[in-house]
C-alpha cells in the first residue's frame, strides 16, 4: 500500500494502519542498533507556521535516524523577505523542487491539505489550525496501546480531559471506531464535553460509549487512561477540577495491567508522583512518536 | 578558474559564467541521479541578519545535496548573547575557524564584502542591504534562459517591473550586457523605470535598449517576459498597472516559445491561471536556483 | 575515566582534565584531515532558552565534524505550543529518548543540573543563568593556554575586566588552582572586583594572587593576558577604564613570548589594533572551543 501525503488520520484504513505498526517496530529495532543510513540522500523540509519544537525535533529526529537531512523553519510566515504571507502554495511549489518531503504544521485548517494538492513530493501535516488535524499524534497513541496490548479489538478506554477542543483525544476516538468490541468512557466538565459529531460518529460505527464527570467512577473498569489537560478558565466550577486529575489514589483503583497515556505537555491534571508508576507510558508514548515518523516516512517514500 | 568569494554578479566573466553553467548542467544530473556524498566532511554556516527562508532553504538544500552538513541561523544581530551586534568581521573570522564556507544575508550593502575581506573560508552573498547585491539570483535566472536556449547571444528580453530599486533587474540587465546582440525592453511605469546607471552601462557596452511602460507592445518579439513585483503604492495611476500584468492575454499574445521568468514572491503582477502554460517557467527557475548554488558551491572550494 | 554529564567546571579533576586535552589535541588532528564519520549514527539536541549562536554553533560544528546530526532550537522556551513555559524535566525527558545527547542552555542557574537529573542521555551545559557555569568555555580557555604552554603550572596570568559577574574569569580562576605556582593578578576597577568566594578558593588552595586596578603594572611580568569585558556603566570613573584597555602600548609591555586571550565578543577594551600581532591568540582560542567540544562528545559518550 502506498501514502502519498499524509493530511488526516481518516486517510488510515485498519490494513494500513496494521501495516504502519509492523513498519513502526521494524523501526524501533533499527534505532536500537544505531539507525540506518539508507535515506542518507533524502531532504526533509519542517515548514512550521508556529512553532512547536516539540513535533518539528521528532520528525527531525526520524529523519535524521533514517540516515536523512533536515532544513527547518518555525517562522514559515516570513518565507520570503518581501512578501509577508506569501501564498502557500508558491511555498510548496518551490519547496518541493528542492526536497524529498515537507513536514507543515500550518495555522489554518486545512493548510496541510491546500500543500498536498499543488505538491509533487509528500506532505507530512504536523498540525494544523486550532480544530484540524495531527494525524501523527493520532497514530502513535493508538501504536502505544497496540504495542501493549497487542491488539486494539476489545479495548476499554477512558479519555479525559477538555474534550470538546481537544484535538488528539477526538482524533483518537475517530481512530478507536475502526476497530471491534471497543468502549469508551468520555471523561469531561459537562460544559466541555466531547461534541456531538464525534457521538454519532461512534453511533454509525456501533461503538459503545459514556459520558462521564469523575475519574473515580471508571478507573477501576479500563485498559486504558488517556489523559489531557483541562484549562481551568474554561470549567465553571473549578473545584470540580480535581475529579479529572491522575494522582496516587487513582494509581490505587486502576488495573495492574492498565496504562496511562497523556500526548504532553502536561499541567496538573497529572501528577508527577505518578511518573515512577509501571503503568505511566507517556514518555513511552513520546518515544514511540520517533518510530510511527520513521515509519511514516518509509512509506511516504513508496519502500518496503 | 577559482572563485575564491561571491559577493557580486559583477565578478562573473562570460568564460566564468560557462564554466558555472556546465557545472550546474552537472549538478542537474548529479540530484537526478540522488546527490553526491562527496562533501559530506564540509559544513556550512548560513549566517542570516534577516530572515528569508527561501534563498536559505534553497543554499541549504544544496549543501545537503553535495553530502555537506549545515548550521543555520536566521537572526544573526543576536549572534552573542552578551554585546548585541557584535562587529561583523569578529563573527565572521570566529566563523571562519569553524566552517567550510559562509553564506551570509547582511542588512546593510556592503556586508558580505566585509565578511569576505577577513574570512579564510569562502563566503557567498545571499543578499546585502536593499540596494546591495544578491548574486546567486542573477545568476540562476540566467542560467534559466541559457538552460532553455542553449545561448545568450542574440537575446530579445522584456524585464518588466519597479525597475528603479530591482535587484534582480538590475544584476539580470548587467549580466546580459556581456553578451552580444542582446535586445531588452524595460517595461515600467514611467516613474519607477530602470535607473540612468545601468543604461551608461548598456550604452558603454553597445546594448539595445528601450523604454516601454506597455507590456502588449512589446510581449509579441520577445524571447524572454522577465516579470517582477510593482508595490502598487509606488505608482502614481494605479490603474496603469493592469498594462504591466501577466495573463492570459498576455500568453496569447506571447511567441510558442518564449518564457516567462519571475524571481517570486509573486503578488498580482502574475496571475495564476498563467502557471498551467509551458512557457511558465517560473517554479523551475526557482528549482535551478538549487543547481546554481551546488555548482559555485563546488567552484568556490576550487574542485573540478 | 567517565564523564557521565557536564555541568560545572568543577567536575574537571587534573587527571580529567589532562584526559580531555588530549583528546582534544587528537581532535585537531582529525578536523586538519578532513573530519570523521564514526558517530555518523548520533544526533545531538542543541536546546537554548535565549538564543547564543555564537557557542550554538561551536557545538553544532563539533558534532557534524564528528559525523553527526544535529536538531536546533533557540526559542525552547516555545518547545511546545500549548504550554508556555513546560516544565524542563519533561521536556528533557521526551528529548533524552529521541537524542544520543542534549546541550542546553538554560536562563536559569541551576537548570542543566536539573536537567541532567532527568536525563538518560548526557546533558552538556552551554551557560545557565547569569551567575550560572559556562563550563565548555572555561575548558577552551584553559586548553588554550595549555596547548601553547605544554604545561599550566608555574603559569602566571593576569585576568582583567569586570570579574565580579565575570562567568569566564571566575571559572578559570577556580580551573586553575588545580595547578602549581600558579601566579594570579585580578586587574579590575575596585567596584567590580573578583568576588571574595573565589579568593577565599585561592586561599585554600594556597594559590598566590593579587589585586591590581592597572593593566599596566603587571602586563610585563605575565604569561597570559586574559581580557573581559567592562561595561562603562558598572564603573563610577569612567575615565579610568583607558587602565583596563589593551592596545599597542601595552603590547610593547608584554613579554614576546606571552598570550592574549579574551572569551569574545568585545567591545572597546581590545583594540582591534592588536589583532595582527603574533600574541594575540583570542581567534585561535574560539576554533579551540571547537575541539575541546568534540572531545567533550566523545568523553560522555564514553568512547576511547
């Protein structure tokens, strides 16, 4: 199966995402001995609108662990000297003359998705706009349960936090109803809840799910806490607040088996006496970040 | 020949120019092939006083092509962060012990020369001041033409635009003026026409020119439509400006096998529907710009 | 021996410190012949919190003439676009399993010891805080002296400038009573005079120093000129800082085969009339930091 561009996490039917897991371990396994050399001659372009070295240095890094060159910019905006704000797609035009792949985290909705129409090399979206898409994020979330669980069919999941924006948690949810026998528990102030698109999504795909208010009543139950942040200026009743926050006494309710996922970064919603817990992945998760962009990558490129 | 700096279109001969040509004919070959490794012990320091990814991006990529490696900075009055702007010749000699080569965006006309008079490592001028140089511009747009043509002798070329300030109208004009038989137009309105120096020079040098502030008068004879940006607030009649515009009437109007150059950023001056036409071959000229910057990469460091 | 991070210049003992110029010297060796690729499969995390090309770039040469890769950032404190200022561990945690090794520089003092804390890939520290350790520099100032001298004992050496906040001279001060017979002239305005913390040091470790508010007076009995910086504004009798400047006079002074060092960048208090003379040794000290950088790479990398 070949990826042209990689713009949303709906593009991954459940053949390719099983595909992009054996990539993604293949991956690992090649870092472990030091990394490759194989794409020594390919040239990455990390086209930031806004910056957000945190996802620029793990596609970088996966660049640079399969061998490759990297030329990067958090100030795309300024791309030229002359013209503030030139078009993007003159920027893509141009860049893809001279590079082997372009990483754009763009400021609008579907800034990534304007890129992979005028591009003749493939365009990787690292985020784009307030309400859009990061499909990576997406697909190494849901990589960290599988490498776990081995597979994702039956999963019961808790996702918190401020979910109606919440970008990775809806992307996630999207990604989770391609699969069978899966519930899931929405953990949420009721005022920002997950919205209703995402809830009829579930409903056409049969999926079952809950709206929750309080961590402590489905902790006990899932394979899987998947935590975000809440900003406090968005709750009514901030009081309210500690119900969503992972601490030492959620640890004591959750399975031994379970785990606990957060995409960072992170705030107080989850307490760092919490990080020396067998159970917390999160950096894990991080980690594993640098071999879903590897695998990307590889398959962008069309190679076994 | 050895160029030991480049630092203005000035230092080009015509024998320098072809030897330039026929190593970025190479360089094409070379990228389409996979690049070269053959420089991978060479770093480069992109030493940017302002921002301007594109030309960056573009020196850049053809580090990474050669098999170099490269060190990049976009705000280079912060170079220390104890004496803002510390003196340009004690960056570049610190520079110098470090790097293979420098390619240096200066604010002020006259910076890269500095930098070249104290560096023992080659320097190359990416763009000085506002009325200063920016040679490797100049030099891929005509290498362009030359590309298409196979000569430059004989040339019948529109450079249309704010001419007065143009860097690269003005370097295009002066690096044309080597060659024989060359006819150019320069289409602009009349109070921002090409400046009285350039034309001393092409009277010097027996150049045909002439002065249209049209460009329907001219677009029917000639080889080459030059295009650059006019700031609409710099003329007087702003509806004059609909005469200096590409598009489709333009094209209908053009020879089958002229060409249409723009350095980009575009603004109005070219309208989009132009860029499905063969004789658009604005994203190209960029793409070559990667060619040219190789190829005097490997000429300033004196390798065959 | 094994160094596992560096953060301060105290963690240098001599025979660590002889370890370091040797490699260093072999370091040389290996830059004059073209570089290496052995560490072809590292990639370093360059991570500054306020943006200081000048050492940025040091060690971004350093790794790339050892073959590696590296991934930049001077604006870490937007490390993500979420959360202003996330906490450092967390960020160096998601960093340390990505990279092969991080160099930081940290606004506040103490933060690559925090970092180091975290991290399971070595941690260099490029400067912390104002009062903070800067320990790479320190170390090519020493190798400096040490290359040009074959020994540092016996030395003697007048560090001159605005020593109360000096990092520079402080942690050369404190490198050096490390070593026998050393000779000490701390030549500063009264009011910003070397702090008593240091010559309580030097007391300890029965080290001669004196204080002195004149260049003039010691610059001919000295091996090495050590110059910082004076802010005009620290000192109450601006007239007398023309007593702290070293120019052609005081090149006649200086014995012929002493040194002048100064940790760049400089203002008015090294002429530039003295670059040309054969002492003057400040450039040679900056491609220094080069070579000691790469052995420093090396060293936490624990290779031979």
């Amino acid at each position: 199966m070949r990826l042209q561009h990689v713009v949303e996490s709906q593009q991954f039917t459940v053949p390719l995402l099983m595909e992009l897991f054996q990539r993604t371990r293949r991956m690992e396994r090649i870092v472990a001995r030091g990394g490759t050399e194989d794409y020594h001659h390919k040239v990455m372009a990390t086209l930031f609108y806004s910056p957000s070295t945190r996802t620029r240095f793990s596609f970088e890094a996966a660049m640079y662990r399969l061998g490759g060159k990297v030329m990067s910019t958090e100030q795309a905006r300024m791309f030229s000297s002359e013209v503030e704000g030139e078009q993007l797609e003159d920027t893509i035009r141009i860049l893809a003359g001279i590079t082997d792949v372009i990483v754009i985290r763009h400021n609008e909705t579907g800034g990534a998705e304007r890129a992979a129409q005028v591009s003749r090399v493939p365009v990787i979206n690292a985020g784009d706009g307030q309400g859009g898409q990061h499909p990576s994020q997406a697909l190494l979330d849901l990589y960290t349960i599988y490498r776990e669980r081995r597979s994702l069919d039956g999963l019961t999941i808790a996702i918190i936090g401020e979910l109606d924006g919440g970008r990775t948690a809806r992307s996630l949810a999207y990604l989770l109803s391609k699969f069978e026998r899966v519930k899931i528990f929405f953990v949420s102030p009721p005022e920002v809840q997950m919205k209703q698109d995402i809830l009829d999504h579930l409903d056409e795909h049969d999926v079952w799910y809950a709206l929750e208010s309080n961590v402590d009543r489905v902790v006990g139950e899932v394979d899987v806490v998947y935590q975000t942040r809440i900003r406090p200026e968005r709750v009514a009743d901030r009081r309210s607040l500690g119900g969503f926050t992972i601490d030492s006494s959620v640890l004591r309710a959750m399975k031994p088996d379970a785990m606990i996922l957060h995409p960072l970064p992170r705030t107080v919603e989850l307490d760092r006496t919490v990080d020396g817990d067998p159970r917390a992945l999160y950096f894990r998760q991080a980690e594993n970040g640098l071999y879903v962009r590897m695998a990307l990558l590889t398959m962008v490129w069309g190679d076994d």
